[in-house]
C-alpha cells in the first residue's frame, strides 16, 4: 500500500512541475481529504493526468439559448401615444374600434386552437397582408395582436415579416434591431432578439438587418424549421406575422405557404376588385382567409367603421360590416 502511495505521490509532482493541475488536488476547490484524496491520487498516477490536462485545456460549453420570454430584453411601450395613434391598448377605454377586432380574433382564436370545423395545420400561424401597399396591413396586425393579448389564456407573438420595407417597429415607437432575418443567418438566436413588451402577454420579433436575399431566407428549410418550432412550442401562444403586400413582393407568397391563417386587408373605395381577386389567387392554397374592409363608411355622417369576410378554401364564407347594411358574404372592394 504505502509503495503504491508513494508513486502516486512521485507521480503527481511530476505533473506539477509539467504543469498541471490535478482535479480535486490543485483546483481551488476544497482539498479532497482521506479516502477521496488517495482516489484522486492513485487516478492521477494511473491516466498520467491526462484528463485534468484535457480538463483544463476544453472549458464547458456554453448553454445554447432558447425560446423564453422572460430571458428576452424588454422594451415598454408609449401606450398613451399608441392610443393617441388609434392604437388598441390594455388602457384604452371601451370603443367601437376595439368591438371590431374584438369581433375579428375570435374566428382566428378558434381556428388557432382546433376548435373550428376542422384541424387546421398551424393555424395559430397568421399572416396579415394587403393587395397593395397602404391598405392598413401594419395597422391592422398591430391592433390585432393587442387585441389578442387581451385574452386571459392566450400570449402573442407579433412579428414583422415585412422585410423590405419594415415598418411594426417604428410604429411601436422601438429602435431597429436583430429579428427574423438574423435569426435564418444563424447569427442570433432567438431570446437575443425577442423583445418582451410591457403589455404583459405581447412579445414583438423584429424584421431583423436587411438583406439582399430575404426572398431565399424566407423559402429556406431554415425558416421552415423555425415556423415550426414557434407553431408547437407553445400551444397557447398565437403569432401574428405582418407581410408584404401580395402584389408588390414574392416574399408574402413564399410566407403564405406556411400559414395556417390570412387575413387580407381591403382598403374600402380604393383598392380595385381585380387586384383583390389577384390577391386571393395568390394564397390560394391557405386553409382559411379572411377579408377584412378598412375604412368601409358605417353611417351617414361618414364615420369609418371596420368589417371583415371570412371563409374556408372551399369558398363557404360570411362577413360582417359596420353598418347595419352590412352584406353576410364577403365584403367585395369597389373598383
């Protein structure tokens, strides 16, 4: 015994005047004592210290980042100048904008959860989109993600997928920064650029830095991949994505085909109808679509109201308006 001990203890000088420490004997944390101590020792001189060398030379690897929001940075949001903006906030009073949505999400509510007439696969997945430019798209995912947030038993997570011309942030009255782009790069993950919000249940994922090939970044298994992680990591969560126009860009059309859900923003007695059947043509493989008339007149003295058409890919619909004149079929916009 003491000769083994004592060529443990040759052993170990020699590894240090090479150098190296010896877990459990040269580390800074408590000397081993007794039994535990010989045991190092006799393993020290058994491996030649090569796994306290190795040890020392490979440090741990870091934990990777996930999907949390509470890890995320958080942003507060100006709610008194988004309601000034007409923005839907938790502090706004009651108001007829605030019924509208109110009336818009719970289709998309029930769809998202499967409680619809059928299965629909991700159809917590929404986009929101427009024909054209300036119809109220970005205005209108705003409010429906707030709206949404509103819920007892939901979260929300709004992104801006409108990456060339991004505009939720400066809406929001946020600085630029990472998002989604980054995200499909490989240069972020997602808790560094998820942006938690002082509306407790809103999270909002920016556009990210702008890039020549958003179009390919978007139709790549990468962004598949990561639509559908935020699909099913949190079944209570609903993620409403503001798109590009359909007409205007490809990249609403290539996000399209991995929605469960679109909502199809109208700008009444402005968008011609055959740009709104252009439109729907171009999404019409998505499960469910909603047409939803922004600034349709609701009475005589030519208040703006909102009203919204809703169906299946098997063309059943109804719609609903502002007005008590209000058609129960699709909205249709005027030429």
């Amino acid at each position: 015994m003491s000769s083994l001990i004592e060529q443990a203890a040759q052993r170990l000088e020699q590894l240090r005047q090479a150098g190296v420490a010896v877990p459990g004997i040269d580390d800074p944390a408590p000397a081993a004592t007794g039994a535990a101590a010989f045991a190092a020792a006799a393993e020290a001189a058994a491996t030649g210290g090569q796994r306290g060398a190795a040890a020392a030379r490979s440090p741990a690897p870091a934990a990777k980042p996930v999907d949390n929001p509470l890890s995320s940075r958080r942003v507060e949001l100006k709610l008194d100048v988004l309601q000034k903006a007409g923005i839907v906030t938790p502090n706004s009073p009651r108001s007829h904008l605030a019924d509208q949505y109110r009336v818009l999400k719970r289709p998309l509510i029930t769809n998202a959860l499967g409680r619809g007439a059928s299965s629909i696969a991700h159809g917590n997945l929404i986009m929101v989109t427009s024909a054209l430019p300036g119809e109220g798209k970005s205005f209108t995912s705003i409010n429906l993600a707030m709206s949404i947030a509103a819920e007892l038993d939901h979260t929300v997570m709004l992104v801006d997928a409108d990456v060339a011309r991004p505009s939720v942030l400066r809406v929001l009255g946020l600085p630029p920064g990472p998002g989604l782009l980054d995200l499909l790069e490989g240069k972020a993950e997602m808790s560094d650029v998820l942006m938690r919000t002082n509306v407790d249940k809103l999270t909002v994922l920016p556009s990210g830095s702008p890039h020549a090939r958003a179009t390919e970044l978007l139709a790549s298994d990468a962004m598949k991949q990561l639509l559908d992680d935020m699909a099913t990591r949190y079944p209570d969560r609903i993620i409403i994505f503001d798109s590009p126009p359909l007409l205007l860009t490809t990249e609403a059309r290539v996000l399209a085909t991995h929605m469960g859900q679109i909502v199809v923003v109208v700008h009444a007695d402005r968008t011609l109808q055959s740009s709104v059947q252009q439109a729907l043509a171009a999404i019409e493989s998505c499960p469910v679509k909603m047409m939803v008339l922004n600034k349709a007149r609701s009475d005589a003295g030519g208040t703006y109201g909102y009203g919204y058409g809703y169906g299946y890919g098997d063309g059943y619909g109804y719609g609903y308006g502002a007005s008590a004149a209000a058609d129960a079929k699709p909205s249709p916009a005027k030429a």
